[in-house]
C-alpha cells in the first residue's frame, strides 16, 4: 500500500509529472482507491482541482480532480473537511461547462455524504 500511495502521490505533485500522469492517477486513484489511500492523497487531489495564481493545470486535469474528490467523499465521507471553502462555488460559476458540471456531480456526492 506505501508503494502505491507514493507513486499515486508522485504522479498527482505539480511540477514533477505531466498532465497525462495526473490524468492516470485520478483515474486510477478514483476507481480502485481504498478508503486509506484516500485519506492519504486528499490534499494533493483538491490541490489539482483548485485553480491558484498562474494556475497552469488544464480543464481536464481540475475535472478530473473534482470527480475523483466527489468519489471519495462518498467513500470517505468525512473528506468533506478537507474541501477548501469557495471551492463548489467558483466551479459552478466557471466559464467551463465541463467544470460546472463536475461541480455538479461534487455537489450530489457532498449531499450523499451528509
């Protein structure tokens, strides 16, 4: 399990992968994570899917990140902590329709969860 969290966690760290290797990992980390590899990579997992100064992570790259967080929140419901505050509602009112529709499917999970 420590193998497959830091190679997770070395494939989701900007500046040190590509956004093919991020894509690969949200997906892998979304479909087959346990609730402990969860735990582990929830920051670096909502560290892609918020958009910071000179942001430099794709559409695709924060889309996936917000469908992998939505899914592990509703594996782990007590993530929802590790949300930072704003974060659902500058998806939902993003330029992008495909970031308004994964905050969207964030928004289903987060109510699942409470």
């Amino acid at each position: 399990v420590t193998l497959a969290t830091n190679s997770l966690k070395r494939d989701l760290q900007a500046g040190r992968t590509t956004p093919e290797y991020a894509a690969a990992a949200l997906s892998c980390l979304a479909a087959l994570g346990s609730s402990e590899l969860y735990r582990e990579l929830a920051d670096e997992v909502v560290r892609l899917a918020t958009p910071g100064k000179g942001d430099r992570s794709s559409i695709d790259t924060r889309k996936r990140a917000v469908n992998c967080f939505a899914r592990m929140v509703e594996r782990v419901p007590e993530l929802v902590e590790a949300l930072p505050e704003g974060l659902l509602e500058g998806l939902l009112r993003d330029k992008s329709l495909t970031l308004q529709l994964a905050g969207c499917n964030l928004l289903e999970s987060l109510c699942r969860a409470e």
